[in-house]
C-alpha cells in the first residue's frame, strides 16, 4: 500500500518514443526479479527507456 514517486531522468534529444514502454518495463521487472526495490527497478526503467528514445527505432546499438 505504499506510494512513491521516481521522476523521469533528462534527456538531450528526444529521437524517437519507439519501445520506451517496454523497455522501461523489461528493465524495471529485470531489477525486481533480481532483488530490488520498486524505486530502484523504476529507476533502472527510466534509465533505459531514457536511452533508447535517443537513437531511432527500438534498438539501441552496440
């Protein structure tokens, strides 16, 4: 029952929104499925996402 805020994190440019949602939700359920908090996984998301919304498409290369 508890309720907490985990604010986006800035980015330069936005490229493109392609796969923000799932990745923020890939990386949000790897880091509670490997022990961590739900702030700790909505962070790791927000990394994530905010990554891949700066390169095109839903990949970000390696």
């Amino acid at each position: 029952g508890e309720r907490c805020a985990v604010p986006a994190l800035k980015v330069e440019k936005v490229v493109d929104t392609t796969a923000a949602g799932d990745s923020f939700s890939a990386a949000y359920l790897a880091c509670r499925l490997k022990g961590g908090s739900p702030q700790e996984a909505a962070l790791a998301g927000h990394r994530l996402a905010s990554r891949v919304i700066q390169v095109p498409g839903a990949l970000i290369p390696r």
